[in-house]
C-alpha cells in the first residue's frame, strides 16, 4: 500500500511521503489551533510545516512543483501561516496591541523585499547563463568569466529568503504566550535586518567585473577558439533529457576518430546528461548563433536522430551529412524517409542496405555505406553458461512508440506473461529487467504494465531470497557492496561532487577534461561493474534501471535474451547467445520473419509467451540449440565482418566522405575564381556572419 502511496504521489520514498502528508495535515492544524486558539498547538503545527517544507525542498520532491501548478506554491504556503498566525493574536485578543501591529508591518515590509531578491537572482542567473556552453573548450585565456555567487546565495533561494521569517514568528509566538513583546519585536528585527542583507549579498554580482561577457563576446571567442581547433568531423544532436544515451553511446567513437572530432549539441539538458568524454563539446541553443558559427574547416557532419533542428547544420554545403542514427533495426525509424536529405546514410551490415531498398524513400543504395558498429566491441561472446551457475535470462523490452501499434512493445500484451514464465521456469533461471528509458512516458498503460512487471520480479526476488535451496555468500557480498561503496566515492571525488554547485558559466571556463583522471574514471567504472555483479547472488532476479549498469553489462552477464523489434536485438546478434523476440502484433512467426530481418535466427514469441521453452532449452543445452548456425550467419549480415574493425571501416568512411567535401569545395572555389555561375559566397563559405533573423527557423532567403 505504502510503495502504491508513493507512486501516487509521485515521491521518492516512504520518508518524502510521510514528510508530505505532514505538510498538507499541517496546515488544517494550523487553522485549528488559532480557532481555538492555543500557542503551544500553532507551534507545534508551525515546527511541522516548516520542517516538512524544508525536507521536501532538500530532495528536490516532485510534489513540490505539483503544489506550485495548483496554487498553492512556495509563497503562499508561507503567506497562510503568517495570516494565521494573525488570526491567532486576533482569538488570544491582542489584534489591538503593539506586538500585532508589528507583526503586521513585519511581514508587510518582508514580502517588500522579496521582490528585489527575487529580480536579483533572476538577473544574476540570466546574466550567466552562455549564449554558448561548452567542455574541453578553452575559453579561459580567451575571455574573461567570473565566479559565480556562492551557491548559499543562489541554491534554493527563494525557499531561503521565505525561511527566514521563522525568527518573526517566533518571536511573535513568544510574546504571544508571555505577554510580554521584547521577544515578538527582536524576532521581527533579526527578520528583517536578515532579509535586507540577503538582498545586499546579491547586489555586487549584478555590475561591474562580476557579470560574464556579451553575448557577442563569447561568440567570437568560440569562433577563435574554431579557427586554432580547426574541427574536420561533428556529432550534432538535439534531443530530450531522456534522449541523452542516443548521443552518449558514440562519444566513444568520437575519442577514435583519426580526424579532429567536435560535438555539437542544442539543448542545455542534453550536454548537463552527457557522459565524460575528452572531445571538445559545444552546446549552441540559438539557431542564428550556429548558423553563425565558424565551422569552415568541417568536412563531416554526423546526425544520431532525426530531429527539425537538424536543418540548422544541414543548410551548410561545405560539408558532407551522414545519417548514423543511434541503433540499426528493423522499426520503420531505420527506414526513416527524412534520411534522403543527407548525403550518405552509414548502417552496420547489409542488412540495413536492404532495408532502405525494400522500404523505397527514396535514399538510393550509392548512398548507403555499411560500417559496422563500433559501438559493440565490449559485447562479449558467449561461451555457455558457467558451471555450478543457473542461466540468466535478460528481458530487455522496448518502449511503447509514438503511436498505439501493438508490435511496438511486448510490455502491453505479452510482459507479464513473460515474466511469470521465467520466475516460475523449471530447472530455474534467473531474470534481468531492464525497461528501456521511454517506457510509460507516453502511454499510462505501459507504465502500469511496467510496474505490474517490476512488481513481479521483486515478489519472486524475494521468495527466491526465502528458498533454503538458494544460498549466498554473505561474506563476499558485503565485501562486494563495500567495494562498490569505495569505487562510487573515489569517482565523486574524481568527477568534482562540487560541480553540482558551479553554474553554466564557470563549467564552460574550466571544463577542461583532464585526459588522467578521465581514464581513470573509466577503469573504476569497470571495477564498479564486476563488484555490482557480485555483490548480490548470481540466482538473485534484479530490475535494472538508470545509466549503471549499461545494457552491453547486462548483455555480458546474460546467457539470453528476450526483446521486442529494437535496435537491441541487433546489437545482442554480436554475442551469439540465444534470443527471443516477441511478435506482439501476432503477424505469425513466417510473416514475423519475413518482415523483421533481426528475428530469423531468434525463438518467436506470442503474447502466451509459451514459446519460451525452446529458449530455455537452447541455453541449457548449447549442443542441441537448432538456430546457432543461423545466428553466425545473421550476425555478419547485420553487423558486418568481423575484420576489419568496425572502428577502422569507420574511419576510412570518414576520410572517403571528407575527400568528397573537399572536392566540392575546391570545384566550388574554382568556378567562383573563374567567373563562372553566380554563387553566392555565403552559401559556398560558412561562417560569415550574414544571416538575418528570418533564418532563425533554418529558412533562408531565396
């Protein structure tokens, strides 16, 4: 009831729960004990709301924001209780003394400066926030920025600034219980002398050699910062929060590339979720701005996803666009017909070659360069399930689509069916959860599905906990999960916990990666990972969320998977383990085939999920697996060769595409040299500033 409570409200745990119901019987109370009236009861009621006020605030609770749609924000919470404290020297008779007059004046004049400090720290953050953000941009000797407030001034400040009328009240609560109003008028003193210097504290960082640069400024430093950088190859990406890992999974790549690497991206959240990397980021929200931008030197832009911001970058011919996606399968996202405006489409294997023949939009096939995937090098082969361990099964499933297509997601239809099967399998098995990170975000029938899920996997977690066959090594648990507590404090050392508290301008001076540390994040992420894997039993069935562990982590410690038509069946092909996909449509397994090439070496699954024996059996027995052959096969047609690296094909389509930017430009310059057709220099040559602002929306004069 009580985790059921939590969804609901949409908490973190029992104690933000419990910290929320406080607040909401708190203020109830609060009326009551001025009705009544009695001093101790406002008090008590008072210390409740404030504490419960200030707990939720602490968590960043969701239910904080929720208040604020539904008129009952910040201010007005605290504007109640004062007016009820107002109502309570009213019932206790004292509307006509001193200590209510002042009470009255006091909070009159309190809310007076909320509005400078609230227009303070308005100025402040919009004066810092960069028209341009970066990492691994050196900014620094370019342009001067100065430090930020300090974080006490501008973290949680208008919760701040309300809190402190807690003297004021008090105060007045003193006086109102003895009588006497030395206590009501020090209260509302300390108050207000604590307001007007929390306003002061702000006035210096609003002039003078606190504020960053201008806009114009910073640009042009960006700019200088491109002509010594001279970029060749650009992963650019727009996208949501939740989009991030569409952009993170090649930042990899981008370290490897044998030319001069740059990320561009469009939305502030996205570069606040990247994950570290040593290639030089630029994040540039403004369309003008980048359509602006010197990127003159750029032969190879690279784009992740289909998104409208794309033509900010696409509009520019002095470089070649190559559609890489964030996946290769077989949902009509990888058939996309919007790739035609790129100049190349780069796929794993073949089969995404035939893919976009068989779907005809219009992408021809002298356009289509097959690479490999270079993200799939830690994925590792199978070699059978390790003796005295029970198989692990992965139900990997994908998120619900923009539309109501069943074949979309096995979680609707066929989830818990699943599920249930595996939980219950004889000889057992153990399940790994892993929901995809859109799942429920668009349809509430996917979310309930995908609770109904983890709900089962945690009942038969524990169950399986309480089952005398199943035993554990306490010891080396602990040792495990102390490991693990070790590692994560040395990588928040490592990364800078105090990051958390510098704002956009400060993490675009110093954002320097050091090359050092970075690597050495990346070998305790790897320590992290094995001490996670052991840390609780290898029978034990785990739902897995979040960044950590990564879904190839999931792929290595699995014997087999189960999925839906996603890019992640074809990326678990590179393993060679068994898999099952569901055809959640029920086109029937020949048609199933026929249609999705990533499931002909896979156990087709209906909603029954009764399938899934063969899958168990397969991994029980690898001798009597009857699709092993064909999985090989499958592998090399959708992935490609195995030799040369995936990375190396990579790179050589970089430098077979940059030569032909090159050569256009050249052809181009040639026959401006000459005198022949009129080109426009703008359009041949990026970088000059002479857009206007109709181009703001990728539309250029004609």
């Amino acid at each position: 009831m009580i985790s059921t409570a939590i969804r609901v409200a949409r908490v973190g745990s029992a104690a933000e729960l419990a910290a929320a119901v406080l607040m909401m019987l708190g203020f109830p109370c609060l009326m009551l004990a001025a009705l009544v009236p009695s001093v101790p009861a406002f008090a008590a009621a008072a210390a409740v709301t404030y504490l419960a006020d200030h707990y939720l605030h602490r968590k960043g609770s969701y239910l904080i924001n929720r208040l604020s749609k539904v008129r009952a924000g910040l201010s007005i919470r605290f504007l109640i209780r004062q007016l009820l404290l107002i109502l309570l020297l009213a019932r206790l008779s004292l509307a006509d003394d001193l200590i209510s007059y002042g009470a009255i004046a006091c909070f009159i004049a309190f809310y007076g400066l909320q509005a400078p400090h609230g227009a303070l720290v308005t100025l402040i953050r919009n004066r810092r926030r960069m028209p341009v953000a970066t990492r691994n941009v050196d900014l620094k000797s370019r342009i001067r920025i100065p430090d930020a407030p300090p974080r006490r001034l501008l973290h949680r400040s208008a919760e701040k600034m309300l809190h402190l009328d807690l003297a004021a009240v008090a105060g007045v609560l003193v006086s109102a219980a003895t009588g006497s109003a030395v206590a009501g008028f020090v209260g509302i003193g300390v108050t207000l002398v604590l307001g007007g210097l929390y306003v002061l504290a702000l006035t210096p960082y609003v002039r003078g050699r606190r504020i960053p640069p201008k806009a114009e400024t910073v640009l042009a430093a960006v700019d200088d910062w491109l002509r010594a950088y001279r970029p060749e190859t650009v992963l650019y990406f727009s996208g949501s929060k939740d989009s991030a890992y569409q952009v993170n999974m090649w930042l990899e790549t981008m370290e490897q590339l044998d030319t001069r690497p740059l990320i561009i991206l469009r939305e502030r959240v996205i570069l606040n979720n990247l994950a570290p990397t040593t290639v030089p980021v630029i994040c540039v929200p403004g369309g003008v701005h980048l359509m602006n931008m010197d990127l003159s030197t750029v032969r190879v832009a690279l784009y992740a996803a289909n998104v409208g911001k794309n033509i900010h970058l696409l509009r520019v011919p002095t470089m070649k666009h190559v559609f890489i996606g964030h996946g290769d399968s077989d949902k009509l996202a990888s058939v996309n017909p919007f790739s035609k405006v790129y100049d190349e489409v780069w796929t794993a294997g073949r089969a995404g070659r035939d893919r976009y023949a068989i779907a005809d939009v219009g992408v021809r096939d002298d356009d289509v360069v097959e690479v490999g995937r270079p993200q799939l090098a830690p994925i590792q082969t199978w070699q059978g399930v390790p003796e005295g361990r029970i198989p692990t099964v992965l139900y990997a499933p994908t998120w619900e689509g923009w539309d109501d297509n069943p074949g979309n997601t096995s979680i609707l239809l066929a989830g818990e069916n699943i599920v249930r099967r595996l939980v219950t399998a004889d000889p057992p098995v153990r399940v790994l959860y892993k929901p995809h990170p859109f799942t429920g975000t668009r349809s509430p029938q996917a979310k309930a599905a995908h609770q109904r899920i983890t709900a089962l996997v945690e009942k038969a977690a524990a169950e399986r906990a309480a089952d005398p066959r199943f035993t554990a090594d306490a010891a080396a648990q602990a040792a495990a999960r102390a490991e693990l507590t070790r590692i994560e404090a040395r990588i928040a050392d490592l990364v800078g916990v105090g990051d958390k508290g510098r704002d956009e301008a400060e993490l675009t001076r110093d954002g320097i990666v050091d090359v050092r540390r970075h690597e050495e994040i990346a070998r305790l992420r790897a320590e992290w990972n094995t001490a996670y894997w052991r840390s609780f039993p290898s029978w034990e069935h785990r739902v897995i969320t979040g960044a950590e562990p990564r879904l190839y982590d999931c792929f290595n410690v699995s014997d087999a998977m189960v999925s839906d038509i996603s890019s992640v069946v074809s990326d678990f092909i590179a393993s060679g383990k068994p898999y099952a996909v569901t055809d959640s449509a029920e086109l029937g397994e020949e048609e199933f085939k026929r249609q999705n090439t990533a499931v002909r070496a896979a156990v087709i699954l209906t909603n029954s999920a009764a399938e899934l024996g063969g899958l168990l059996a397969a991994v029980r027995d690898p001798a009597a697996d009857p699709l092993a052959g064909d999985r090989k096969e499958l592998k090399r047609y959708l992935l490609g060769p195995d030799e040369p690296k995936s990375i190396d094909q990579f790179n050589t389509a970089v430098a077979n595409l940059a030569l032909k930017a090159e050569t256009r430009n050249l052809g181009q310059q040639s026959r401006i040299t000459a005198g022949g057709p009129d080109v426009e220099l703008a359009d041949a040559l990026p970088g000059q500033r002479t857009s206007g602002v109709g181009d703001a929306d990728g539309v250029a004069a004609g």
